[in-house]
C-alpha cells in the first residue's frame, strides 16, 4: 500500500507537470539566451525549447514508469525524473536566462509559476508520513527476540527493553538474519521500512507511532529502521491518543530525550503527535480536551528543559468531538510556548474539499493557518491562573465519570448505539483509508474514532461531544460563586472560551427532535427507549447551563452568520434524516439484504447530511 500511494503521487505529479511544461514550450520560442543555456543546448535557434523538449521527455518517461510500475509490468523507457532537483533546475537555468537577457517579464510568468510549484510540491505532490500502531512493532521485536534465542521481548520490562534497543542501535552488527521467516503481519511492518529505503528524503515525512506509550515505542521503530530501512532516517513522532498516555506523554519524552543514544540519533528536534479522537471517545470531550492541554504544556516544558526544538503534529478532526472547528480559534487557544513558530495539523475528510478545494478559499485558509500561527507565537495566551487548572480538574473530573458511566458501564447503550444509528451501515461508505472497527467483535473500544462521531452526527444527537459537560458545569454552577468563576474563565483564558464557542455551535447543529424519530423508528425495546429519553434530557440540561454561561437567552446569539447557516441548511439536511431512517429499518427488516438502489440511497443519505452540517468527521 505504501509503495502504491509513492507511485500514485509520482505519477499524478509527472502529469501535471507535463501540462505546466507543454505550456511553456509553447510560449518560450524566442533565441535570445546566456551563455550558461547555450553551453547546456548547444548552437540551436530554439534554446529554450530544446531544453524543455529534453525534460519534457523525462518527465513523460517518469509518468509511464509508474504507470508501469502500478500496473505490475517492467519499463524499459529512457532515464526517469527522480527528485525535485533534477526538474527544477533545467527550468531554472531557463528563468536566469531569460532574466540576463532582459526578458524578466516572460521569466516572471509561468516559468516563475512552475519553479515555485516544483519548489512546494517536489515530485511526488507531497510528503508521505507512515504511520503504524506500537503493538506491531511491539510483535516484530517478540518474534525476532523469540527467533533468536534472546528472550521474549514482550516479558521484559520497560527498562530491559531500553537497554536491549539502545545495544542494538549502536551496534555495527545486522540483528536481522538475511533469511529470517516471520509473520505475515511482521513481515508487512518490515517491508513497509523496505520501501522507505528506497525512496528519497524528500518523498517522506515523519514516522508516526499509534498508541505510544513508553520510550521503547520509539527506540523500537529506530532499530527497525536502522535494520531495514537503509540511509531513510525519519523523523519519529510519538502519539498520545488515550487519556492516560496524554496524561504520561511528559514524562515519557523526557525519560527518551534523556537517552544519550537517542540525542545522538535524532539531534535536537522532536515531533510529537497529540490524538484528539481515540481520546475523546476513550474519556470524553472535556476530559480530554484538558489532558491535551496539560500534555502540550509539559512537553513544551520538558523539550525546554532538554534544549530540543518542539513540534507538535495535532491529529484533529472535522468535528468538535474530534478536536475540530475554526481553525484560528483552535490555535489560539493552545498552550503559551506551544506554537512556537511551528506548527502540523491534519485536515481530514470532507473539510479538505471545504478548506481547500477552490483556489481563492485555499488561499483563504492558508492564510487563516500563517496568522494564527504568527499571532500565538508573538503573543501568545496568557498562562491559566492556579484557580483555573483547579477548576478545569475537578470539571474534567465530573464530566470523566459521567461520561464513561453512560459509555462503559450502562450495559444498555452499546445495544441502544448499534440500535438508533446507521452504525452497522457504515462499513459500505468509504470514511477513510481505516476499517469503520479495529475488530469486528466487541463494543464501542473497537469503533475507530471517525465512525463513532460519525453515527452519533447523523442522528443530529452528536453525543461525543458532549456527553458530561452538561453534568460538569451544572455541578459547578451549584456552587457559591460557581457562575463568576465560569464567566471569567471564559472571557479571560482563550482554551476555555474556544470550548464554549465550539461547544455552543454543536448544540445549535443537535436536534433531539430528529434524534427521538430515529428512536421512534429503529428502537423497540423499553430499555433502550428509557435510555434515550435519559441522553436527551441530558441534552436538554446542558443546553440551559451553556446559555447560563454565556449569558445569552439563544445559542449563536453573537454570532448571527453561523447561526443563519445553520438555519438556511436545515431544511435541506432534516427530510433527508426521515429518508435515512425509514432506509435503515429497511434494511434491517431484510438482514442487510436490500437492493442495490436501496443500498446506495442509503449511502446517499450520509453523504447528503455529512456535507450539509460540514464538520461531521
């Protein structure tokens, strides 16, 4: 799959390129030139041409090539355009030349345009981050350890482990046997750093490890990329995405950057990769986005502390539940010191087509990205009071426990999800490179993060979000002096007063109208009806406890443009929530065996309510 995606991008960009060079044939017809082209062309009386004609020829060839290379057959063609110099610097021989000529108009206008767009986008379009979970790399040292008589890695504590890595990297002997007979699952880990080795710095990003949780996740994918991946030395990025390994996230990079073998392979920068997601669905909205913000301030503090440049790889969705919404606001509210003039951020699903998908609102967003990123790193939030930490702890508190009630302990609400949304239907619509379940069996632990917002969102209850928020805020209002802490919380700490911004735009896009007729519909059984009553009441507390808060008698009150989007969209989006549910006892009542036109009205109906509410996964 990786080499796949290489390819994919390989090719994409050499077609591109070809269009953007054809053009310029065309257009650079004329025979004045420096000497520097004419010693590249010789004594011809159309320089400029013959030089392009030249790469046009390599990149044409690079095309076929992975064309070919896509479709499983050799090439025998001419010589291919392997990295970013060899296409920019033919184009930029034929800019200087038009520049010492006296052409500088020509030269400033699509030659300048291509040159930048083969500065930015290099040959393959884009950097390809990998990414793979711990346990697999966890399951490759077990084998190889298992395999030579070394032990089992996976009995050995965190400190064997370190000591076993660390051995192994500065070692100059291969750990690898040549020949070595593993697990289909080990052997796809392997060769996923195999095709790393073979590519260019430039084709690849970061290597990003899924539920890192201690100093030898790192260390591990190290080793295994000193062992397999040739010259390919990535930048390795830790992710958080649980709330206990958000909570230990500090700690850990402190205990790696300690590790002298490390520093020595890695130098004095770190990226390290924050799970808005799998934390939310593991703790809750506000439980989590606390942890996050706790997390980034000790990892600031400890990369301080070690002289290491920070960056921090924020791993957001569409949706609230997801750490999504406006993105000036999102990086405003992080952490003092944490967007330290650097700054990665995923942009996923529909919101790429949002955010990127005509030229003038990608210019829009870029732009909306640099000076939030330049206003937090010039000045940036003030540091939360003492009170305030104190506050959002027993907040996060109240809501934790309120939410993993409902979640993981009522046995009611994993047969009253599967029940009321299109949750079993979601394995037909394409959500993502990822299965909607990291299993087939079990309860919502197994969900990938994108399916589970993503059902909650087409019920229009979007119960991630929010789920023990209500309880949290409704607890601390019942306090002496609970309603002033909240305000000022609010209006003088950006984190606090983005979550009720963001909080706020989810309750005006909910409807437990539309909610309670997907229940009317699809859920017969008393219990789970008692249930959904219940999450709908608590829906109800908590929209009165936000407007408390905010001191407003209607949600959106300052905020008119979002709120009259919101209406003008409803009325398109609600017809399609009746439709979708009267689909979904259908296909039920049949076990799944609609027709195909039945099936694809269905997944027409997600696809309709996921673009009309916009942030939805």
């Amino acid at each position: 799959m990786t080499r796949e995606v290489l390819l994919l991008g390989r090719w994409m960009a050499a077609d591109l390129y070809l269009r953007d060079l054809d053009q310029l044939k065309t257009e650079l017809s004329m025979w004045k030139a420096n000497s520097a082209l004419r010693a590249e062309v010789g004594d011809v009386a159309e320089p400029y041409r013959e030089l392009l004609k030249r790469l046009l020829a390599r990149v044409e060839a690079t095309r076929d090539w992975a064309k070919a290379q896509l479709d499983g057959k050799s090439y025998d063609g001419g010589p291919i355009i392997e990295t970013r110099d060899q296409l920019y610097a033919p184009l930029l021989t034929c800019y200087r030349s038009l520049c010492d000529v006296g052409l500088d108009t020509i030269a400033n206008g699509v030659l300048l345009d291509t040159l930048r767009r083969v500065a930015v986008f290099g040959v393959t379009l884009t950097k390809l981050d990998l990414r793979q979970e711990a346990g697999r790399h966890e399951q490759v040292m077990e084998e190889l350890t298992d395999g030579l008589g070394l032990g089992h890695y996976r009995e050995w504590d965190e400190e064997q482990r370190q000591e076993f890595l660390l051995a192994e990297l500065a070692s100059r002997r291969p750990l690898i046997p040549r020949r070595w007979e593993c697990s289909a699952e080990s052997r796809e880990v392997l060769d996923t750093f195999q095709v790393a080795a073979g590519e260019h710095a430039e084709a690849l990003g970061t290597y990003i490890i899924s539920m890192a949780a201690q100093p030898s996740d790192v260390l591990a994918v190290a080793l295994l990329m000193k062992e397999v991946g040739g010259d390919a030395r990535l930048p390795i990025a830790p992710l958080f995405e649980t709330l206990d390994d958000l909570n230990r996230a500090g700690d850990v990079i402190d205990r790696l950057l300690a590790l002298p073998g490390y520093r020595e392979l890695t130098g004095d920068r770190q990226e390290v990769m924050i799970g808005y997601s799998d934390s939310a669905k593991d703790a809750g909205q506000l439980a989590a986005a606390w942890a996050q913000y706790r997390a980034q301030e000790a990892l600031v503090e400890v990369c301080r502390h070690h002289g290491v440049d920070l960056t921090l790889f924020h791993g957001r969705g569409g949706t609230v539940g997801r750490g999504g919404g406006p993105a000036h606001a999102a990086i405003l509210s992080q952490p003092p010191g944490s967007v330290n003039g650097s700054l990665r951020v995923t942009e996923q699903g529909e919101m790429i087509r949002f955010k990127f998908g005509q030229p003038e609102i990608a210019l829009r967003s870029m732009e909306i990205y640099a000076c939030a990123v330049l206003e937090a790193s010039l000045l940036p939030p003030p540091t939360p009071e003492p009170a305030w930490r104190e506050e959002m702890d027993r907040l996060a508190e109240v809501a934790h426990g309120t939410y993993v009630s409902v979640v993981r302990e009522d046995p009611d609400f994993v047969p009253y999800f599967r029940s009321v949304t299109p949750e079993s239907a979601l394995g037909r619509l394409p959500l993502g490179s990822r299965p909607a379940k990291r299993r087939q069996d079990g309860g919502v632990e197994t969900l990938r993060a994108i399916p589970w917002i993503f059902a909650w969102t087409q019920t229009r209850l979007m119960l991630p979000a929010w789920l023990g928020s209500g309880e949290a805020f409704a607890k601390r209002l019942e306090d002496e002096g609970g309603l002033e802490v909240l305000r000022d919380m609010r209006d003088r700490w950006p984190f606090f007063g983005t979550y009720l911004e963001m909080l706020e735009m989810l309750l005006a896009k909910a409807d437990v109208s539309i909610a309670a007729y997907y229940e009317h519909r699809l859920v017969d059984e008393p219990a789970l009806e008692a249930l959904g009553q219940r999450l709908r009441e608590r829906f109800g507390r908590l929209h009165q406890v936000v407007l408390e808060i905010l001191d407003q008698q209607e949600l959106l009150e300052n905020t008119p443009l979002i709120r009259q989007a919101v209406e003008v969209r409803n009325p398109y989006i609600d017809p399609l929530h009746g439709l979708q549910a009267e689909l979904l006892q259908r296909n039920r009542d049949a076990d799944g065996a609609i027709s195909a036109d039945l099936s694809r009205a269905l997944m027409v109906t997600m696809a309709g309510i996921a673009a009309g509410l916009r942030n939805t996964g």
